[in-house]
C-alpha cells in the first residue's frame, strides 16, 4: 500500500518582542544562550533605565551578543503611525500600528505639577458603552505586555530628551492611567504583566501610587485586584446610579449589575483599605438629573470614594450631548452637599480626539 505523504507547513517563526519577557523569562532565555547569570539584568536595566534605542548601544554587553539579539529578537514592535498635539503642546496623541495592522493610541497630557499618560490594553473593546468611540470599534485583539510597555517607554524617552518642548516641561513620567483603548480586566494577564514590569524597581520602576486602572465594572477583576501585591489605584467607570438606565449606557451592567459591582467595590476596600474613584460620564438629558445625583449619593455613601465627574466629549455619529456648565455644577453641588468627594474633570485633548471616550485609532486630518 502506497504511503499517503503529508507536507507540514512550519510558520515562519516571529521574532521575539524582548519588552514581551520579564526579568525572569529574560534570564531564562540567556541561560539556554549560555550566556551568565548576569547578563539578563544587564539587559533589562538597558531596556527600562537607560531606555536604549538599539541593542547597539546596549555597549556594556559583548558584540556578539548584541549581534545575537539584533537578529533573533525585537527591540519593539510598535510603530509609529501620526502624532498629534493640542493644547499648546500639552496635549499629545499617537496612533500606533501593531505588527498585525491592529492600531492603538495613547495620549499624555503635561500639567504644571505632572505629566500623565493614557495608554491602552486592548485594540478596540468589545464592551459596547453608547458614549464611547472606541466601544463602537469592537474588540480588535488583546494586545501583549511588550505592546502596553511600549507605549510608555516612547513617551518617556521623549520626555528625557526634550519634553517635547511643550509649556510645561517634566523629564519623565509622573502618572499612568490604563483609561485609553480596551478594558485591562478583559486582558487581564497580560496587562498585570505589564503592571509588574512598569513598577519594578530593577526597572522602570513606576510607584503603584502612580498608576491607576480603568475598569467598567468587571466585579471578577476588581475582586482579583484586591489580591494583588502593586497597590496601584482603582477607577470604576459608573455613569449611571441605577440598572435600568445603566444597562442602556453599558451592556457589560447586564452581566455585572450595580449589586454585584457595588458589592466587589466594598469587597475590595475593605480588603486593600484604599480609595476608589467612580467616573460618571455627564450626557445631557440622560443622566445628569439632580435627582439622578442623589440616587447616586445614595449609592456610594459611606463609601471610601472619591466621585470625577466627566463632561463628555464628542464621539462622531452617537446621538448624545454633553451637559451643560450648569446642569454639570447642579450635579456636583448635589454630591458635595451630601459629603462625597467629588470633582470635575479638566478637559484635554478635545481637538485631536484624545479626550477621554474618543481614542478610535483613526488618523485625523494633519
Ligand atoms: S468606555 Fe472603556 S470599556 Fe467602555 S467601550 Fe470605551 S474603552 Fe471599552
């Protein structure tokens, strides 16, 4: 009988993103290369402290292997698509491609007394909220902890050559928020990788106090969180205080309704003894009622919290507008007079479509 003969088709094997592997996976990668012990933290402080550019200037490791790493792995995979500024240059977008043709954005904003920036887990978000451009993209694909990574270290990188000669100058980062593209807790994994490569102090060494995750209500990985050993901060986007009209606003409140996301949010102070802040998007006529704002004092009442209140920005074709300067204070007054922390959020970035709810990764016209 004739032998049926099968032809195995090998991908391609990729390069690896070196910003993908931690500090151990890094060491392991060097032992099966034979290089010694040390070569890893070698590397890795050259990736995270000194920011080098190439493998090239990493000249305290040996040319071979500085050859070795230029062939077989990548320094980085994102790459620049447009950069965008506003505000006087306080304000910078970029819109990165990723090596499948996925884009991301992240944005950082310089204030006089800090310089945050807004980086993205996912490409697109499969979470569907009505107010949202991202949200109408769908999820695109999660992205890796070398892609998260990297969107800091350029901004970074940038800020120590020059801080991008904007009005307010800072040679580094102060703050990141995860807020832009995608929902970390539905890419859990590898965001907290990325958390962990960001704040190690072998590295980067980002302070947890100056990272805060976004998360639009995933009781699951707020529960999660409250167990993690990185106490950075914990913002809940809420929008709305009660099921019904949640639900209409954000479909992910179908699956975790205020209940249960009220319950892992008391759960989840109780445990880590930190503040959390709710987001309240602010749309005209839909939630920004006084009595809507009581129903909402009544909800995070007693509550270690802090309430931000967000004017909303435009996103192209959603039916909706943004409260008025009045309605906005109305609100406020109402949490104030109850004794709830709360305040109302800066603007940024409304020109570029980088203000908060309107990164869709499209280029806008130079
Ligand atoms: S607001 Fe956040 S969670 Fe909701 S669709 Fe936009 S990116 Fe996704």
């Amino acid at each position: 009988m004739q032998k049926e003969m099968t032809t195995i088709k090998l991908e391609p094997q990729r390069a690896i993103n070196i910003y993908d592997l931690t500090l151990p996976q890094l060491t392991e990668l060097m032992k099966s290369w034979g290089q010694p012990g040390f070569r890893a933290k070698q590397i890795y402080i050259q990736l995270y402290r000194n920011l080098a550019p190439s493998f090239e200037a990493m000249t305290d490791l040996p040319a071979a292997l500085r050859e070795r790493l230029t062939a077989e792995t990548k320094l980085g995979v994102l790459q620049l698509v447009q950069e965008q500024t506003a505000d006087d240059g306080d304000t910078r977008k970029v819109l990165w491609r990723l090596p499948d043709g996925n884009v991301v954005e992240s944005v950082l904003m310089l204030y006089p007394d800090r310089a945050t920036i807004c980086i993205s887990t996912q490409a697109g978000c499969a979470m569907g909220c009505v107010f949202c451009a991202t949200g109408r993209m769908g999820l695109l694909r999660n992205i890796t902890p070398g892609e998260i990574v990297e969107q800091v270290l350029y901004f970074e990188r940038n800020l120590r050559n020059n801080g991008f000669n904007a009005a307010h100058r800072h040679d580094h980062i102060t703050n990141l928020v995860f807020m832009g593209m995608g929902e970390p807790f539905a890419n859990y994994d590898r965001w907290w990788t990325s958390v962990e490569q960001l704040h190690n102090p072998q590295g980067f060494n980002l302070g947890a106090r100056n990272m805060t995750v976004s998360t639009v209500g995933l009781a699951p990985g707020i529960r999660r969180l409250s167990t993690e050993k990185i106490p950075l901060n914990l913002a809940i986007s809420l929008h709305a205080p009660n099921d019904e009209l949640r639900s209409a606003l954000m479909p992910v409140n179908r699956r975790y309704p205020i209940d249960e996301l009220m319950a892992a949010t008391q759960e989840y102070i109780e445990k880590t003894h930190r503040r959390v802040s709710f987001e309240y998007v602010l749309l005209q006529g839909q939630n920004d009622s006084v009595e809507l704002a009581e129903q909402l004092a009544d909800l995070v009442k007693g509550m270690l919290c802090h309430v931000n209140l967000i004017p909303w920005n435009p996103v192209p074709g959603a039916p909706l507008q943004r409260s008025h300067r009045k309605q906005i204070e109305s609100f406020q007054n109402v949490l104030l007079e109850r004794g709830i922390a709360c305040t109302v959020r800066a603007e940024r970035g409304v020109a570029i479509a980088a203000a908060c709810g309107q990164l869709a990764a499209v280029p806008q016209p130079a």
